[in-house]
C-alpha cells in the first residue's frame, strides 16, 4: 500500500472516540450514518459495478468479428510463426475484435495453447466448421498458410459471401520446396514445389488481400502474377534489457528451431558436419548447443563431446544467455526467420547465411554478419567468438534495429493501417472489461472515511441463518473494507459475524473495539493460523450454516442469498463456493479442479466472468476456502478442517473431498460473487510464510485421498480443462473420470468381421483428423502416452492408428519394408493395449509420410486394381500387418476408407470426368455463382492441373451417389474381397457427404 495505514486508522479511530462522547446524539448519528453509508453504496453501485459490468458485456455486441484458421493452435514456444500469429491476435484483441480461431487439427490439444487464446477472450471453436460459417457472419477471415486457405476459402466464398479474406502465407512455401530440391537434387521435392506453386496462386487470387512477412514474399508471388497487391506484417519481437551477462562469461554457439521443419534439420546437420570442424581447427574447445522441439533422429544422432543436443527449454531467454553467438546456417527456407529476430531482440549477436537473413533488411557487419560459404561462415564465427569490441556492437545495434522495425509498437501501426485501409476498424476501440477496474481498497476507502465516520453495526438476532467466521492477521483497511461491504449486502438474512483475530500487530484490535451489533471476537496470543482459527471460530458458531470468509475480500449483493437458495434448493447439497472476481474484473475462479496427482487449478482464471461456461451452478471438486459454506451438521459430523493441514492450505479441499465421500455435493455457486483481493495474509511467494505449507500440504493430501484421486484426470496438459471442469456435474456428483457409455452388445452377423467390443465404440485418430503426414517419421515412443492420456481424458475408448502401406513398403520390386517403422508399430499397439484402449487400424492406403513417398502414392493407386505386381506388393503387406495385429486381443479390426482410395478415380479420370464429379460434389456451383463460365475456366485451366489441386468443402448437394460405379465395383469387389483372405477383419467405410434428405 502506498498511502499511510497508520495515520488513517488511527485518525478515524480519534474521529470515532471524539464522537462516542456525544452520546446523546448517537442514536441519530447512527441512523445518519447509515443512511449515508447506503447512499454511498448505491453511488458506488451504480458509478462503479454496473459499469463495469456493462463494458464487460457491450464488447460483444459492438465489436467487429474475425475469424482466424490455421492448422493448429499458436504453439508460440516452438515455432515463430505461431508467436507471430498469437502476439496478432492480441494486438487485434486489443483494437477492439471479437476473435474466432479454429484449427483444422482441432483434435490434437495441448491444453495451454488453448489457454493462452481463451485466456485473451479469444473463442476457441472446436465444432463443425460448416456449422459455424452458416449460422455466423464474421467481418473478417484471417487464413494462415497455404494448405490450410486451400481447404476453406472456397467453403468461406460459399457461406460466409459478405465476409473479406485475408491470406497470410506465412512463409512462401513453394519457394521453400524449390529451394530444398535444389540443394538435395530432388525431383520429387521439385513436382510437389509445383503443386504447392499452383495452390499458393490460387489463394492469392480467391483471397481480397495477401498478407506476407517479408517484401521479398511478396515480390515471389508478383512474378507469377504481377498485379498481385500484398501487405508485409512481419514476426513480432519483444525487447529485452541488454544482456548482463559479460563476453567472457559466456560460452558456445547456439541454434533454435523446431526439427519436423526440413530447413531447421538441414541447418544444424550442415553446421555440425561442415561449419563446425573448420571452426575447430582455430577453435577446438567451442560447443554447439541445439535447442528447440521435434528433435528428429538425424538430429539426435549428433550428438557428441562437442555437440550438445539441449531439445525444448520452457525460457529461451537463460539458455540464450549463457551462449555467446547464435548461427543459423539455413541453406534453403522462405519468410522472415523469427529465430533470428528473436536471438536479435534479446541481445545475442548472430552469424547467418543471404538466406537466413532474408527479407529483415540485415545488414553485414552493422547488425549481424553474413556469410554463405562454409569457410567463410567458420570465418565469421571465429571473428566474432574472440572479437568483444565486435560482440557488443552488434548486439546492441541488432537490438535497437529489430525493436524500430519489428518491435511491437512498429507492427501494431502497420496492422493498423491494413485494417484501416480496408475499412475494417472499428471507429475507436472498444474498451476491455479488463481496463475498466473495479475499485481497489486504495481507491475507495481513503474517500469513504475521509469526510466521515462510517460506523459498522448488524443487527442482534438471537438465532442467525449463517454464521459468517473471518481469520484475521493485521491488514486492518482489508478488513475494514470487507465488513463495510458485508453490512450493506444481502441485509434480510439473519447473521452473525465471528472474528478471529490472530495476534495482529497493525490497527486491527482497535478496529474490531469499535465493531457494534451481532459480532464476536476472539483474540488469539499468538498466531493461531488459519485451520485453527477457523475451528475456533466454527465452536462457537449458532447458525444452521457456517461461512468461511477472508477478510481480503469485498462481497457483493445476493452473494449470501444466492448460496442459500442453493443450500435450500437440495438438501444433498453439503458444500458452496462462490465465484472469484480479481480487483481488476478478471475471474479468478469459478470452481476449483483436482487432478490425480493432487495438483489444483483454478477454473476460469484470468477470463472473462460473464462468459457462460462461469455462470452455471455446477458441482466441483472443491471450492475455494477464501468464500465457502457449509451446513454445520456437515461441518460436526466431519469434525471440521483436518488439523495435519495446518497452519494452512488443501484444507478446503480436504473438506469437500470429505463431504463427497460422506453422500454431499459440492457445489460452484455462480451468483455468489465476492471480490477476492487474493494474498494479502499469506502473500504470494510459494516459498515463504504460509505459501511455503502449499506444497507439504499437497504431498499430505495426495497420501490421504490416493484412491479417491486415481479416479480423477491427469494434470495439464494431458486434460482437457473443459472435460476436468464439468466430469462431476455430467456424473452427478460421483467421483469418476467421465460420463460412463452404456454398453452395447450388438448382435454377431457374419458380415461383421470386427470383434464384438465390449462397450459402445468411441474412437478417434491417434494423431489429428487422420492426416498422419510424417508420424510414423518422429514417432517418440516415449512421449506416447501423454497423448493417449489426452484420448482418455476426452472420453474415447478406442483409438484409430493410420497405417500407410506407402510409408511402410518402401519398394515393390523387389519387396522390401521400413523394417523400423513395423519394431515401432508393435511398441505402440502394446502402450495402446496397457493403457486399456481398444485400437482400430487405418490401412491408409496412399498416404504419405515424407515427400519422398506422394509420387509413389500416386502411381500405386493408379495401377494396384490391374497391376499383378503391385498386387503381390499390397498382400503381401496385408500379410505382414495381419501377423503382428491378430495376437493383441484389443484390436478390433482395421477399415479401408474411400478417402484413401479417392486418389483411384482422380487421377484415371479423364478430364470432363472431374469437371463432372466437382459438379456433383457441389463445388461447380460455388464457381459458377463467382465467376462466368468463361472466367471461370481461364482461371482453373491457368492455376490447376489436375483436379486432385481444388479443395473439395463438403457442403450439401443434391446428388446421394457421389462416386462412379466402376470405382465402387472395382474397390468393394476387387480390392475388400480379395484382401480379406490376407486381413481378416477387414472392412470399408464410407462416408457420404450429401443432404441426408436427399
């Protein structure tokens, strides 16, 4: 606090005893400061709380809408362009947008990426897209990378027409693949740089702006189409204090990326198999530090005495600070390189190659140095390794040169003037709920007390409702505060106040002499803490209902009556909690979560409380000891807060996980709001006083509830907080990990060549949607199980494994098998198995895993029906799997899908046959109601090939049939029936996108 505690009080307390001495006129001094005290109330009321409320709410209604797609949530501590991304969103937040995202591999989750967008309001959709786009409108699409606006412009033109389209490339990626082909003598890398040219161009021309991050982006793009307007919004870039850390205390060279990207991998192989030994002929004793996420094997296997493989670092800023010079020695890529910008921005000066520093407008020798060479870049490290007079000139004036072209402040104006010159901002921002602060003890009391004596009394009752019991330990304005807000709320309701003062050393003993009406105080020697003072306090009590409240908190109207109508409303009911609103509007929680390893979180922390998913009663875990309730013939039949948890902490939850085990409910009470000043007692420093108990008190809670807690979810990320926060309110208070799927036995038929599971089948892909591009490449068998954790937590009892036989037989003549791929694939059936999932496998049948593999894709689909060959080749996998497969009992079976098969039909079709199928499917129409017939067939004949290149959205369509008959004939006949010899329990499915009215 920054004003002075002392001289308030105690003038307010002189100002008190001054008046006591008239006592003649205190009966209507009394009813004048009563008077005055609710008109304050009432002022603050509608001053303060309504509008605060209100702003909270007109956000929503007036701002302008966007919504942003990419293929996954921003993972802004593994890649840059996901930072980039989420450092927009906020800006975009900040200016006053409502913020859509949805990520088209919306079913691979880690809870905190998610977080961090719902933290900023950001609305996570994770539904059906067509659903959405027909029942929103959004102002604004913003379409992040080129697959990914491939897939859902055209299905953006055909349901949301009014909507403007921004493209954002992100990187150029054909130029990336042209580039890697070149280096690497690739022809495959180099037809699929074509295809992905073709898309690339194709979003350019449907979309109303390109977005890009460098100029030179944008410069690509206008080759192949000259008239092409695009806007550069480059990476984003915090600055940082100039580095502590001296030269000569720091050592080696650093590089950061992550791995599963092609340029990042042949970055660090490059380095440390050609750079690294020329820089160990003058320098033998430098270390290369490889940092960053998706360590491939090419990657691990260099690890040496000289090359440290470090991996993912949750800070980059300690591991950045220890190393002396950051290389990035990218031979191909494209986009603006936010490692660099990164290492820039916290002061580490870099050595890079024309490539790496590409489209920054870097400059050698001024902000970084540049060399492309092998020898040269040795040559450049050395220098600046040695030279300090070198070092700190570029890292300072690298600083100073990222923070004035890509420093926050810098892109902010630029995105600004975009939206602007698009008429797509809004006339003035709308403020966030978060800016408009709800009034702080500093603010308010000063003024209340200033002018006048502000007394505190409640009426006497010889039989309260609820005893309301409130620990102590000095902070005298907190308390203050709080029992000024707690006289004027919810005054119908029969009370009493027990205060437990706990030795405090400020002005609180002098405050608790002047309280009059219905409170008792107990005064402890010594600091009881506040278990104990609790339990005093409960002993004394006379209500049918005890409250536990801090005195840090400012309760607000129906907060007590809305507990009760709670309480009143289902005698099985034990326990409520109230929801936590920050000082500053925030929530600080609606309900509190418990996972198996007895580690807490705080539902809603940080959000919005107006959202809806906080303004439900719902049943919980525990709640917060800070405003909790209890029926005192709970509270004496449990025998109170279980004393092994004092002083302090988990004895709230200990007490709900006791009332649940004893037959009652826990309940989150959502208009129950209390302001919640949190620490102002035990602080905030886990280390010290009081916080310091939170972690022994942990470990004494897991030992008591193990069993209890074996049936609750694993911790963040392998949960679904959604999941975690709802799991007892759809089972009814019980203590289970999910709702609980009936059991379904169907009938055995003799054309169900699964096995009969136990319990009704609730499936998804292990990875994704079932675009395993490259998993069975990096598959970490170790780290498997927080995914299917993941699985378990969202209620699936069985997982689909994709199985391409592209990625698995690497050749056909003669057969030979990545024999790897078959040791990992009987690794991961077995974890599947003990984690006791039942596991369906996807023969994916053209697939591909690695750019290597989609040309032998393409020719397998076209010639496996008629090729005996490539018939031979197919078996004799299906043989193989079958093999390993058929001696795990919890597998099921495995599928076909006509999705793995569609490549058959797309490329033995002639021409017209495609034209005919996109007719069917819909997307003719979608053309033909934006473009002539002649525009139209200028413009796909000039951009496409092949129809395999136009995304098909699956929208509603007139036909019911949407595939030829020989490709059924040749599939069901030729290929189900005959492979069923070689897999027996094999199926097909497929799936019809149609108007099932139709």
């Amino acid at each position: 606090n920054n004003f002075s505690r002392k001289s308030f009080v105690s003038k307010s307390f002189a100002r008190k005893r001054d008046a006591s001495d008239a006592s003649d006129d205190a009966p209507l001094a009394s009813l004048a400061s009563l008077a005055f005290i609710l008109i304050l109330y009432y002022i603050y009321t509608i001053l303060v709380v309504i509008p605060c409320r209100y702003m909270m709410t007109i956000k929503n209604q007036n701002s302008p809408t966007i919504l942003i797609i990419d293929a996954t949530l921003p993972t802004y501590d593994q890649d840059s362009g996901s930072l980039r991304l989420l450092s927009l969103i906020k800006m975009l937040v900040k200016m006053g947008y409502q913020v859509t995202f949805f990520h088209h591999d919306r079913y691979t989750v880690h809870f905190k990426y998610r977080y961090a967008l719902e933290a900023l309001g950001v609305d996570v959709f994770r539904g059906n897209i067509n659903a959405l786009l027909t029942s929103r409108q959004f102002t604004l699409a913003w379409l992040c990378r080129v697959h990914v606006a491939h897939r859902y412009i055209p299905l953006l033109r055909l349901l949301n027409p009014d909507t403007q389209i921004f493209y954002d490339t992100v990187d150029i990626h054909y130029i990336r693949e042209q580039r890697r082909a070149e280096i690497e003598d690739n022809p495959s890398m180099a037809e699929r740089a074509v295809n992905t040219k073709r898309k690339e161009l194709s979003n350019c021309q449907l979309a109303n702006r390109v977005i890009t991050v460098t100029p030179e982006d944008g410069q690509h793009l206008q080759q192949a189409l000259p008239q092409l307007p695009f806007s550069v919004i480059p990476n984003i870039h915090q600055r940082h204090a100039l580095p502590d850390t001296p030269v000569a205390e720091r050592e080696g060279l650093v590089f950061i990326g992550h791995y599963r990207h092609k340029p990042n991998e042949d970055a660090v192989c490059y380095f440390a198999e050609t750079v690294l030994p020329k820089i160990h002929t003058t320098q033998p004793d430098i270390n290369f530090y490889v940092v960053g996420s998706y360590m491939t094997t090419l990657v691990k296997d260099l690890a040496s005495s000289h090359v440290k493989i470090v991996g993912w670092v949750d800070q980059v800023e300690p591991e950045f600070a220890q190393r002396r010079v950051f290389v990035s020695p990218l031979r191909y890529g494209a986009g603006m390189k936010g490692k660099i910008g990164q290492a820039l921005s916290l002061g580490l000066p870099v050595v890079t190659t024309s490539i790496g520093a590409e489209g920054m407008g870097l400059i050698d020798g001024e902000t970084v140095l540049i060399a492309d060479d092998p020898d040269s870049f040795a040559e450049a490290v050395c220098r600046l390794y040695t030279d300090s007079a070198l070092w700190e000139k570029l890292s300072r004036q690298g600083q100073d040169y990222i923070e004035q072209h890509y420093g926050e402040t810098a892109v902010y104006e630029k995105l600004r003037q975009l939206l602007v010159a698009h008429k797509l901002l809004p006339a003035a921002p709308v403020p966030d709920f978060s800016e408009k602060v709800l009034p702080t003890t500093e603010l308010i009391l000063p003024k209340w007390v200033s002018t006048v004596t502000l007394p505190i009394v409640l009426p006497n009752t010889p039989s309260p409702r609820v005893s309301i019991v409130i620990p102590v330990f000095n902070q005298a304005l907190y308390t203050y505060n709080c029992l000024l807000t707690l006289q004027a709320c919810d005054q119908t309701i029969s009370k009493e106040v027990i205060i437990i003062n706990n030795a405090s050393t400020d002005e609180t003993a002098e405050l608790l002499a002047q309280l009059q009406g219905a409170f008792t105080i107990l005064n402890n020697e010594e600091n009881q803490g506040f278990v104990h003072a609790c339990r005093q306090g409960a002993e004394v009590a006379r209500g049918e209902f005890i409250l536990f409240l801090n005195n840090d908190t400012q309760v607000m109207p129906g907060w007590l009556l809305n507990s009760l109508k709670a309480m009143d409303s289902d005698q099985t009911i034990g326990i409520t909690g109230s929801k936590l609103i920050y000082p500053d509007g925030h929530l600080q929680e609606a309900g509190g979560i418990i996972f198996n390893d007895a580690s807490g979180y705080h539902y809603g922390r940080s959000q919005n409380p107006l959202l809806p998913q906080f303004n439900q009663n719902r049943i919980v875990d525990y709640c917060s000891g800070a405003s909790l309730m209890i029926r005192k013939s709970l509270w004496t039949q449990l025998g109170g807060f279980d004393l092994r948890y004092a002083p302090a902490y988990y004895e709230d939850t200990d007490l709900c996980f006791a009332a649940r085990q004893a037959g009652y409910k826990v309940l989150y009470c959502h208009d129950s709001e209390v302001i919640h000043h949190e620490g102002m007692t035990a602080g905030t420093d886990i280390n010290t006083g009081y916080k310091a108990f939170q972690a022994v008190n942990r470990k004494k809670f897991q030992e008591k509830w193990q069993a209890v807690l074996s049936t609750h979810l694993p911790p963040l990320p392998h949960s679904s907080v959604e999941v975690a926060a709802f799991r007892l309110q759809e089972s009814g208070g019980a203590d289970v990990t999910g709702v609980q799927e009936p059991e379904v036995r169907p009938q055995a038929s003799k054309v169900n060549t699964f096995r009969i599971p136990d319990k009704k089948i609730k499936a998804t892909h292990l990875v994704g949607q079932g675009w395993a591009c490259n998993f069975w490449s990096y598959l970490n068998i170790k780290q498997i199980d927080e995914e299917l954790n993941f699985i378990k937590s969202q209620g699936f009892n069985t997982v689909i494994i994709l199985v391409p036989w592209v990625g698995f037989q690497t050749h056909v003549d003669p057969i030979t098998y990545h024999e790897e791929y078959f040791s990992l694939f009987e690794q991961l059936l077995k974890k599947v198995q003990d984690q006791g999932l039942q596991i369906i496998l996807r023969l994916g049948y053209t697939h591909d895993h690695g750019p290597e593999s989609e040309p032998d894709g393409f020719r397998r689909a076209c010639v496996v029906g008629n090729d005996a060959l490539m018939w031979k080749a197919w078996l004799d996998y299906l043989d193989r799997l079958w093999a390993i497969a058929k001696s795990y009992s919890n597998v099921l079976g495995g599928f076909l899908s006509w999705e793995d098969f569609a490549l058959i039909l797309i490329t033995q079709g002639t021409e017209e046959e495609r034209l005919l199928y996109a007719e069917r499917t819909g997307y003719q129409n979608y053309l033909a109601q934006h473009y002539t017939l002649e525009a139209l067939s200028a413009r796909y004949r000039q951009t496409f090939t092949a129809y395999s290149e136009i995304p098909i959205p699956a929208i509603k369509s007139n036909t019911t049939h949407l595939f030829c008959e020989f490709w059924d004939h040749l599939l069901i006949d030729k290929i189900v029936k005959e492979s069923k010899a070689h897999f027996p329990r094999l199926t097909l499915e497929v799936r019809v996108d149609c108007d099932p009215q139709g």
